[in-house]
C-alpha cells in the first residue's frame, strides 16, 4: 500500500467520521449539489421538512434566505446568526440524533478542493485538509495556502458558509515540531489551535496582580 496522505490520513479519517454516524456520499454518484454554496439541495430539504413540519415553511425560502446571508460582507456573522436564530429551525442543536450527517471527500469549488467535506442537514459547515505524515512542510504549507485562499473574493461564500477547518497529518503532538499534530480554526482566523488532553492543559498561568 502506497504511502501518503489519502492512505495514512484520508482514509482513516473518513472510516472514523463514518464510525461516529456520518454517511459517505461518493462524488461519482453525483449528489444534487447547488453550485453557488456546495449545499446537498436534497438533503437539506429532507432535514428541513423534518425538523419543520409546519406546512407554512418552506425549505426552499430558507435556502434563498441563507444564499443571500453567504453573500453579505461580514465574515459569515449573518449566516451564523440565521443557524442560531432562524424562525426556522435548520439544525437541532438539543437534539443531535435529530440531524443528518454525511462526508464526502475531494469535493471541488471553483478553484478549491477540500479533502473532506462534513455536512450537517445537507450545509458543509466543515471542512479537512490532511497532509501527509513527515512531510517537510506539512501543516505549515496549509496554513499559508489557507490565509491566502480567504483573501480570493471569489471564496467569500465558501468561506462565510465553512464554520470550522481541521487540519491534520495523524501523527501525535512534538514539541519539538509544533507544526505536527492536528489543529482546528474558525474560517476566517489566522490563528490555528490544537486539541490538548484534559488532563494536559498547558495553559500559562496570569501573573499576580501588583
């Protein structure tokens, strides 16, 4: 077997996403994707008529109300306030069985192409990169071409839609490579943290006030 990210990195991942309850969708089987958002059209109306059952709402309102939301200047702020706070209830944050979840991997937009795509009621709210193990950049590499994607224009739906980006290289955290390990990020934030152990916290204390 090869030795490289899809096979050390990609791979496990998505056995352990579906391992957690999301449904693998392969790009071959074409899902009804909008072109605009990458939103699965289909299963967010399935999600919406199940989490909406009043004959009055209407997924496809709720559809063109976030399309417009992803289009506005403001980092994403109006879209994730319509997640929140909608009349409409568009995920069940009480309830998470209630919800549907599903992967997808190499999923293209315009010029992107993110390793794995995690969807919640048919919206990719998050998104993984993985880099292969020891390779000499790595996660740095990603960072970089990370920052510099949100500054494209063209990305600003994709980016004001994506609520939370992984990345990984499945290897364990060394200090003496802080670039290793696995690190998370809100969309628009240069800052990339990392998973720490309960147990572990390596949080510097304040000094004492004078």
């Amino acid at each position: 077997m090869p030795y490289n990210e899809i096979t050390r990195v990609q791979v496990p991942a998505l056995m352990h996403l579906a391992e957690l309850g999301y449904d693998f969708i392969p790009t071959k089987n074409k899902p009804k994707l909008d072109t605009a958002t990458n939103i699965l059209t289909d299963s967010f109306t399935q999600a919406f008529e199940r989490l909406n059952p009043n004959p009055n709402k209407n997924a496809k309102d709720a559809l063109t109300e976030m399309k417009k939301r992803l289009n506005y200047d403001d980092l994403g702020k109006s879209f994730y306030e319509y997640l929140l706070k909608s009349e409409n209830q568009i995920i069940d944050f009480d309830n998470p069985n209630n919800n549907l979840y599903e992967i997808m991997a190499e999923l293209p937009y315009k010029s992107l192409r993110t390793d794995i795509t995690l969807f919640i009621n048919g919206l990719p709210l998050v998104n993984i990169e993985v880099k292969q193990p020891y390779a000499e950049k790595g996660i740095k590499e990603e960072k970089i071409r990370h920052i510099e994607r949100y500054k494209n224009p063209e990305n600003k739906v994709f980016y004001n839609l994506t609520q939370i980006w992984l990345f990984s290289d499945n290897l364990p955290y060394d200090e003496n490579n802080p670039d290793q390990g696995v690190f998370y990020s809100a969309s628009y934030s240069p800052i990339f943290q990392r998973f720490v152990e309960a147990n572990r916290l390596d949080i510097t204390p304040p000094p004492p006030q004078k």
